[in-house]
C-alpha cells in the first residue's frame, strides 16, 4: 500500500507541474512576453524564420533583404545550407544587424540593395540579439518545446522533395498576366518618393557592419533585383541605386545577377513571379560559386 501511495502522490505532482506549465506557457502567451511563436502576421512569420536562424546549426550562406528577396524560396538554391532571412515589408539591415550580433557567422552574408528605403526593425533587432532578454529558468522548457514544435511544423521542404516540379516551372513560358495596372500604381508611388534620407542612413550603417562582419571572417556581397523597365527608371529607384553604388562603387563587391529580362515576370510590377524568382536564385547561385572559385 505504501509504495502505490508513493506512486500516485508522484503521479499527483507531476500533473500539478505539467498544470503550472501550461498555465505559464497561457500567461505569457497572452501578455506577448517571452514566447516568439509564429501566426498568420508578416511580423510573426519573420519571428518563424529568425528562430530557425537561431536555433539551428549556422548555414554557409544567408540572404538578408525585403519582400523582394523574400520571394527567393530556399527551395530554389541547391545548397541544403542556404537561409533566407529576408523580411516580408522590412529592411536588408534589420537582417544585417541580427547576423553581425550573433557569435558565429556565416560564411557568405548576400544583402540585397533594392529596399534601404526603412529604417531597421529596432525590436526585432533586440529580440535577436546575444545581449536580449533573458527569461525566468522555469519557462525555458516550454518556450523551447513550443518553438521547437512551431519550428518543425513550418520548416520548408528540401530540395531533393521539389526539384522535379521546380524543373518543370522553369521550362514553362513566362506568364501572360497583365500587370499593367500595377505597373502604373508602382510608377505613381515610386515617381512620388524621396528615399534618399534613408537611404543613406542604411548606407552608413552597412559601411559600418560590412567591415566588421568580414573581419571576423564572413564575406558580404551586395546584390540588386531587377525591376521591370518602367519601375527601373522611377525617382525612388534612380535615387537608390545612386547612392548605394557610390557608397559601394568596387564591382567584386557585387554578386551580378545574368538573366534574360524578358524571361522574366513582375504579378504585383514590384515582385518576381515564382518562375521568375527561380530563374534569379539560380543564377546568383552560378554566380556565386564562381566568385567561390575566384571567377
């Protein structure tokens, strides 16, 4: 009798701990503290992607960029050890300033040039950073089993489980969608833009990390999407790419990007459609073991 009382005052315990867990885990979720958990916002699906940065091993190669290199699928490089942390209506830098914070690097960081028009993401910085908010030990266990969990429900597929299908995009003919309203919409709001203030305050804050990074032992290149014609000669773009180039006018510093424009497709005027967008991750890839191999 004394050791099945024993055994079912243990069972008692453990329930009223796992109780307390879940009851904390409730807490904090709801207060918005401590738990990072994605949702269905472009905020907590870049909460997804930079835990995964994290908390797995650090890849060879990391893109850091806006909604345009978002679009960059990983499935459409073929290095397995490949992130792409760029953020869906954020700046290059916000990923810039989250890499050159942690303490191992990378061995190639790819920034994309295109949107320095926003100002880095000071709290998500802050988030990710080795000097972040440290939580009480007694909620360790539930923030790493849910994030763990979250993690692995969203982690992409490989690239062995969609290279037939990205094969077949590829060999498709680009679309016949026509995207002129969105055209003349993006024209409109880009003719109507100053970025230049901005622009070179991202500019100094890249002269600032790019030397340091690459001290420590990762190289940087910039790299620019291409736009569709009438968005390439729009004030905001000209402006730009002006004053990125001047600020960075060594070619080596730049990872080209060769394709065929008119293979390529904008759904949105601002955005590669997919097939486009793996045309393009396939040739930075190219480019990129050239550059490896000092071509």
């Amino acid at each position: 009798m004394g050791q099945r009382g024993d055994f079912h005052w243990l069972v008692k315990c453990a329930s009223a701990a796992l109780l307390s867990l879940l009851v904390c885990a409730i807490a904090v979720l709801r207060s918005g503290g401590g738990l990072e958990l994605p949702a269905t916002t472009t905020r907590d699906g870049a909460l997804l992607t930079l835990n995964r940065y994290v908390r797995e091993p650090i890849p060879d190669v990391v893109l850091v960029g806006s909604s345009l290199t978002f679009r960059l699928s990983e499935e459409y490089f073929e290095n397995p050890r490949l992130r792409n942390l760029a953020l869906a209506g954020g700046s290059p830098v916000t990923g810039l300033e989250i890499i050159a914070h942690q303490s191992r690097l990378p061995k190639v960081i790819l920034v994309e040039s295109n949107v320095l028009s926003r100002p880095a993401d000071d709290v998500l910085i802050e988030k990710y950073t080795n000097k972040r908010r440290v939580e009480p030990l007694f909620l360790r266990p539930v923030r790493s089993g849910v994030a763990s969990y979250e993690n692995w429900m969203h982690k992409p597929a490989g690239h062995s489980q969609v290279a037939e299908a990205l094969n077949r995009l590829v060999m498709q003919a680009p679309s016949d969608f026509d995207n002129r309203v969105y055209v003349e919409r993006v024209v409109s709001q880009f003719d109507a833009l100053d970025p230049a203030p901005v622009v070179r305050m991202n500019v100094e804050i890249m002269r600032g990390l790019i030397p340091e990074l690459e001290g420590r032992g990762a190289k940087v290149f910039l790299f620019e999407l291409p736009y569709i014609d009438q968005v390439e000669k729009t004030r905001a773009v000209t402006i730009t790419r002006e004053i990125v180039h001047a600020a960075f006018p060594d070619p080596s510093r730049w990872l080209p990007i060769d394709v065929t424009r008119s293979d390529l497709r904008w759904a949105d005027g601002v955005h590669l459609d997919e097939r486009s967008a793996l045309i393009t991750a396939r040739s930075m890839e190219k480019n990129l073991a050239m550059r490896s191999r000092g071509g």
